[in-house]
C-alpha cells in the first residue's frame, strides 16, 4: 500500500484527470495571494516544496433548478439580473512548486466551525480548504461563507448554560465551541417571547415573568438596560445551576442551506473546470478523475447530509465525490432548515439525529418515519459515492450513534450495503487523543477522568489511503470492523455498566449517558431530512430512543472494531465516556469527551487502592516485555492495511520512550 501523509483534520481527496469545460456554477474565482515559500520553504520529499494560493469563490445557484430545489428559503433570497441566487466563499489551496510532480490528488479540506489549514504532501497531493457555514464569523484563519438572507420569519430557541452566577447580561448565540450571534428577534417586546428555566434538563420549566428580563444590555446600565437584539439581561441575575431556555420569533433567516452547494459546485470546478467564467484558470487545473471527501465530526455530518440530500451531483449533473469518508460521527448536519444551527452540539434540543442516520433502508417507526436511507436520492441519480466511515466510543455514549447501527427500535442490525465500510475506534474519545505511553494522565477541565490519550488519527489516515486506492485502483479495503448485536458487541448501556470493573473513585458509566429524546418541531420540519420550518419551539418530547454501546472486557476496555497499539497494549482503561464535576451538568456526562484510568505499575500499588485491574507489573512483567507487545500490535496492524508503516514506527519509537514501566524492580528493566 502507498504510504500517505495526512494532517489529523477532515479532508477530501480529489484525483486529477483530464481538463473539460466549465459547468459547475463557480463564476469566478479570485486569487488574492499566492505563496511561494509555504511551510517555510520546506521540501516534501520527492514532491519539492510547496506554494499555497488564498482567495475567494463567487458562485451563483438558479433556483428553479432541480439540484437545488432542496436547499431552504432559496426562492425567497434575492436574486441578481440573471434570477440566480448569488455566494462566496474563503478558500485556501496548497500544490507542489513544481506542478510536474502533483500526483494528481487534490484534497478538499472540509473546515470545522470555519477551523483548518491546508498542508503540504509527500505525496505531491493538492489541498484544499474553503468556507460552507454561512453563520460564521469571519476571524483570523477562519474559512467562511456568505450567503444571502431571506425574506421570512419563524420561531427560535436559544438556550444558556453555566452563565457565570450573578451575571446580568449574556450574549444570545447558539452553536458550541465556536458561539455565532442567533437569528435577529422580529420584536424587543417581551411579551412576545418566553424565557424560562430548569435545574435538569428532565425538569419541569419554571417561566421568568415578561417584566423581569429584557433583550438589551445591562452590563454598564441597571435594568432594563441599553436596548440590544443581540443581549439578553435577566433582572435577578443568572445562576450556574440552572439553563435558560429562551424562545422567540425572528426574521431574515440566513440561507444557510447553499453551504451544500458552494461545497459541492468548488469541488466539481475544480475537478473538471478549466477556468472560471472570466477566463482566469482553475488553481488546480490538470484535471480530476476521482474526488474524496472525508470530514472529522461536524465536517463529517456535512458529507453525510450532502450525500442525503442530493448534493453529490453538480447542477449540469456530474458526480462530485466518488467517496467519502465521514469520521467521528454518525448523525446529520443541522444546516439546511430554517434558522438552523450547524455548529451544534449534542445537549438538549441541539440537532442532527432526528432524522435518517442509516445507510441501507431502514423504517423508523418509533418517530414516524418512512423506510429510508442516506443513499436513496443519490441512488435514483446515479451519483452515489463509496463510502468508509469511521466512529469511536464517545460517538455511543454522547452523540447518540448506535440508531445508526440497529435504528430506533435497537433490536437488530441494519446491513451495510456493498459500497459502504464501518469501522470502530474502541474506547476513543471523540475525534480521538493524542496518543502517548504514559500513565500521567492530563487533567480534563471540569471533568472527573483524566483526558483519553486513545488516538484515532493513525487510523484515519489508513483508512484514507485505503479509499484512496478503493476508488483510483479499485482495491477493496479492510473487512468492516465495528460492534454488532450478532456478536454480542453492542449492549443496553445498564448491562454494560454494570460489567464495568469497580475502581475507587470512577462511578459506573451508566449516568454519562446522554439520552436521545424524540422530538416533535411540528408539520412544516422534515425530520426525516432535517429540511423545512420549524413550527414548535420548544419542541414536543414524547419520549426517548433506546441506545446501546460497546461492550467491556475485565479492564473496563471496548474491544470490538479497529483496536488502537494503545488498546491493545493497555496502560489502562480508555474509555468514550466522563463525568462533568462542575457546572449545570455535574454529576452527568461532561459533553464529548472520554476519560483514562490508568494502571496502577506493581500489584502492591493495585491492592492499595483496592483496584480489580492486573498492574502492569502483573500483566506485562518488564518493560520489554511490553515493547514487545506494542510492536507485534503495530506490525498487525499495518498487514492489515488499517495503520501506515511510517505511523507504525512512530507509535514504537514513542512506547520506547514510555516512563510506565519506571516503579518495577530494577531486576526487571534490560
């Protein structure tokens, strides 16, 4: 297999083939800087040193199209002279110097919350990266989209947590980790909205009376403050121990839907285009045979939603990815409805598992949806790609996955179809760690466990060059490898909890399970596609999806799936899930992140602190004995095509650095 070199963030690969004629809806793309002394002028291998060319993407959407008939509230954007709908978009590209040794790979990049960088390749692949989350704010470094508004109204929620206690005033954004400004409110009048809170999100609201809150500003003016659409000021102040829920009407939605095509019309120019309508040439020009999309986490639910809805197909009906290889995910994108946010999270009301989650057809009769699959509309066009798709353990325990796998019934596994592989990260943190031999754990926030060294990354990358070669060569990639209800992989979370090894000082996992409620946003939202208009806010909850995770063995380890060198040569128990000890949610999960439990290094350590788990003493005996270990693991590993030779050598360069082994009786280090 090709060695590959791949930055750790979300990518999408693109094979260059033979130059034709513009089609794709780009109508000029502006290089604003070009370069030439990228990465410090350092030279990647046999592909030289490389140049990175910056700009802008104007592009334009007819909406009477059919390819773009999905998109939300396009007809009622404004239009130019020619009835077309227009965009723009950031974007950053990196090519050899010397283009003769471009491999003729291009990899597109799919920004996260605007974040990501293009690098350079050993390979002399092309990168790219640009912006598709019209809601973002343009910053330093940021890749962003600018979409029209459209003329039209509905309901939003916009929720606040752990404001700190006594706060007057609290910006009213929504998204996690990187906040956007909510849609603007059609009137400052209280009256016309509801603010109320809860000390659970299972707790019955109690509602903040119209007089005793404003939308302005109070941090520098007492109550009611400075008039501000943008602010919300709580006369008595906010209390960490609660979340506020506030529900409004707003107007002039974003058209944020058009992120699926400005991704979509990019990469199907700079794939088959030769120059844009003004005549200044593609970037990327020697053509593109083949294009593959990959996207980690919120990236990844864009690739899989863009597959849903169509958007794999460009306007003059070419096929845009030929595969696509969505990670640390398994649910949808919340961009294409109106007032959607997509750069949510998994708390309370956030979106993205509402509707379709499976890739063969599936009915899901417990919320009322048709027999149905990610890859029925492009079926019916003839544009669907093949597909890796790869996951971990706090993909189960947080973000609600498993209906992916067995669907909302959880009573049997739903087959993949020929085109699609799965893969499991075991006991992986989302988006995975960062690797490391040591039994230091590094503290987490507010979270109980330390963070979850288990990395992801390394798989990733095999995986890539894996579909690299499924869709250039036509060379199959690796068995699937990921938990099943027929081997007994995946369980009620209780039993799993309960199996887990009683350690001092670690609670039972049970109560770091985020729960999946069943929503009901009313007639005019399309769950089954997350399109449409929300009519109810807050929503309906009528109940609760029944989840399951992987299963443990003794160590408290998931086992099933692509077993990391760290997992398989254990220095404890990495696990996809951790306790929030702070906050709104102390007690419960703390958000997306998993947790390690390291070893203790002899047995006298072990029956000290009463831990049911062997030392590594116990099972590894010296520190050979255990770079033994790590080797066998990374050389299994590579012949099996799901880790790099050059990351194989890297993790046993790393684990002969390992400090674990330094309590053992001297007799038994070499």
């Amino acid at each position: 297999m090709k060695s590959t070199t791949w930055a750790l963030a979300a990518v999408a690969v693109v094979l260059a083939g033979a130059p034709s004629p513009a089609g794709a809806r780009v109508t000029r793309l502006q290089i604003d800087k070009v370069d030439p002394e990228a990465f410090g002028g350092q030279a990647f291998g046999a592909a030289g040193p490389y140049e990175v060319v910056s700009g802008r993407v104007f592009g334009e959407l007819n909406p009477n199209d059919p390819h773009n008939a999905v998109i939300q509230d396009l007809r009622l954007a404004p239009r130019n002279a020619r009835g077309r709908v227009e965009y723009s978009s950031t974007f950053a590209l990196s090519r050899p110097r010397d283009m003769s040794k471009a491999s003729g790979v291009l990899v597109y990049q799919v920004a996260n919350r605007g974040g990501g960088a293009v690098q350079g390749s050993r390979d002399g692949h092309l990168q790219v990266i640009s912006g598709w989350q019209g809601d973002m704010v343009p910053g330093a470094g940021r890749q962003t989209l600018s979409v029209p508004r459209a003329t039209a109204e509905g309901p939003v929620l916009v929720r606040f947590v752990d404001i700190a206690a006594g706060a007057r005033t609290a910006p009213i954004e929504v998204g996690s980790v990187r906040m956007v400004p909510a849609p603007t409110p059609v009137s400052l009048d209280t009256s016309t909205a509801r603010l109320t809170w809860a000390l659970a999100d299972d707790a019955p609201p109690t509602v903040v009376p119209a007089s005793d809150w404003a939308f302005a500003d109070c941090a520098a003016t007492p109550f009611p403050g400075r008039p501000d659409p943008t602010k919300l000021c709580l006369k008595a102040g906010f209390d960490p121990k609660r979340a506020y829920t506030l529900t409004y009407r707003a107007k002039d939605p974003l058209v944020l839907g058009i992120g699926y095509a400005a991704i979509r019309d990019l990469v199907a120019f700079l794939k088959y285009a030769d120059a844009d309508q003004a005549g200044a040439p593609n970037p990327a020009k020697g053509g593109a045979r083949f294009a593959i999309g990959t996207g980690v986490s919120q990236s990844a639910n864009v690739l899989r939603s863009l597959v849903h809805l169509d958007q794999n197909i460009s306007e003059d009906g070419r096929v845009v990815f030929d595969g696509v290889l969505p990670s640390s995910s398994l649910r949808q994108n919340a961009l294409d409805f109106r007032f959607a946010v997509p750069g949510g999270g998994a708390a309370l009301y956030d979106y993205g598992t509402e509707g379709i989650m499976w890739w063969s057809p599936y009915q899901d009769r417990l919320r009322g949806l048709p027999r149905a699959s990610v890859l029925d509309r492009c079926t019916a066009s003839r544009s669907c790609p093949k597909v890796i798709e790869m996951f971990g353990g706090s993909e189960l325990w947080d973000l609600r996955g498993s209906p992916a796998l067995v669907g909302t019934d959880a009573k049997r596994d739903i087959p993949l179809p020929p085109n699609v592989r799965r893969y499991f990260n075991p006991g992986v943190t989302h988006t995975g760690g960062r690797g490391g031999f040591s039994l230091a754990g590094v503290k987490l926030g507010s979270c109980l466990l330390a963070a979850n060294p288990n990395p992801a990354s390394d798989t990733l990358r095999a995986l890539t060059a894996d579909l690299i070669d499924w869709v250039a060569k036509g060379i199959e990639p690796p068995p699937s490898a990921y938990p099943t209800l027929a081997a007994g992989q995946l369980a009620d979370p209780k039993v799993v909890s309960a199996a887990f090894p009683q350690i001092p000082g670690v609670p039972a996992p049970l109560g770091a399970l985020n729960p999946l409620p069943t929503y009901d946003y009313g007639p005019t939202f399309h769950a089954a596609d997350l399109t449409g208009v929300m009519a109810l806010q807050p929503p309906g909850i009528g109940g609760h999806v029944p989840l399951l995770v992987a299963t443990v063995d003794a160590d408290g380890n998931e086992t099933a799936g692509v077993r990391s060198v760290l997992n398989q040569a254990p220095l404890g128990s990495y696990v996809g899930w951790n306790y929030a000890t702070t906050g709104y949610a102390a007690g419960l999960g703390c958000g997306s992140n998993g947790g390690f439990i390291p070893f203790a290094a002899t047995r006298a350590e072990r029956l000290a602190k009463g831990d049911p788990r062997p030392s590594l003493e116990e099972r590894y005996g010296s520190r050979d004995a255990y770079l033994g270990k790590v080797r066998a693991a990374a050389e299994a590993l590579v012949a099996r095509r799901l880790l790099l030779p050059e990351d194989a050598a890297r993790i046993v360069a790393e684990a002969a650095q390992t400090d674990a082994f330094h309590a053992l009786a001297p007799a038994r280090q070499p």
